[in-house]
C-alpha cells in the first residue's frame, strides 16, 4: 500500500515537472539569502532534524535582518501577519526542477500585510531555532516590517 502512494506521488511530481518548471529569472539571489542557505541539517532520526548553524548566521541572531522575497501564506486570507518567506515564488513548483525546494524563513509580522505575488522585503530581528526543525521553521524574522 505504501509503495503504491510513493509511486503515484512520483508519477505526479512527474508529470508537473513538464509544466511547472520554474523561470530562473523568479529566483532571488542576495547575500543575505545566501546566509540563510547556509544553513545545513542533520537528520538525528525519522521524526527529529537539526539545523546546523554557521557562524555566518550566527553573528546576525537577535539582530536586524532584512529579505525580500515571495509570502507563502500558512493560512488562508488577503492578510497576511505570518507566512513563509520563499526564494521563488508560490506559483511554480517547488518539487519540480533543477532547484528543488527553496530556502524559506518563517515571517512574523508586526502589523499585517497585504499577500501578493509579487516580491516583498521585509525586516525583522532574525531568530535562530535549535529545536526539531520538523516542527518548527529553524530560521524566522519576527517583528518585521514591510520595508
């Protein structure tokens, strides 16, 4: 039974990847998301998955931290006061493609914003979580404004 929803998984990633090849003119590049991709992970057991920090990232925790990028929204509605932060926008498919998923940062916005597809930057006190990254986004910048 497993094996056949793993196969029908992959045969429907599959057939996204013909269409849902994402423009690589959509992905944001800067310094500061190539900080955040830094980032590495360790797989401690099936459920539990550690962020591995690097010093690079580490000299701007608990300080301002500025990104712009694309709201993946985590719940439903035109505003928007947490949502994900992603390099490339929700409309394409993150599974599909060279790129596979991207970098994303959890946002916790002082005052809600608008969603839009459109990029955003936003600038917040950047928080570095140790905990089980499989419950919790390892990375969030809370307090943050639309810049």
């Amino acid at each position: 039974m497993m094996i056949k929803r793993m196969i029908l998984v992959v045969l429907l990633f599959t057939g996204f990847a013909v269409k849902a090849q994402h423009n690589p003119n959509d992905q944001i590049n800067s310094d500061n998301w190539d900080i955040v991709g830094g980032v590495d992970f360790k797989i401690v057991k099936d459920t539990e998955m550690q962020a591995i920090f690097t010093p690079q990232i580490k000299k701007y925790a608990n300080k301002q931290f500025e990104l712009e990028g694309y709201i993946v929204p985590i719940k439903d509605g035109m505003k928007q006061t947490k949502f994900m932060l992603s390099t490339l926008p929700i409309n394409q498919c993150f599974y599909c493609g060279k790129n596979g998923v991207p970098i994303m940062v959890l946002v916790e916005m002082a005052e809600p914003i608008k969603f839009t597809y459109k990029t955003v930057t936003v600038k917040g006190t950047l928080k570095l979580n140790p905990g089980n990254a499989m419950d919790n986004p390892p990375i969030a910048l809370t307090g943050a404004k639309i810049i």
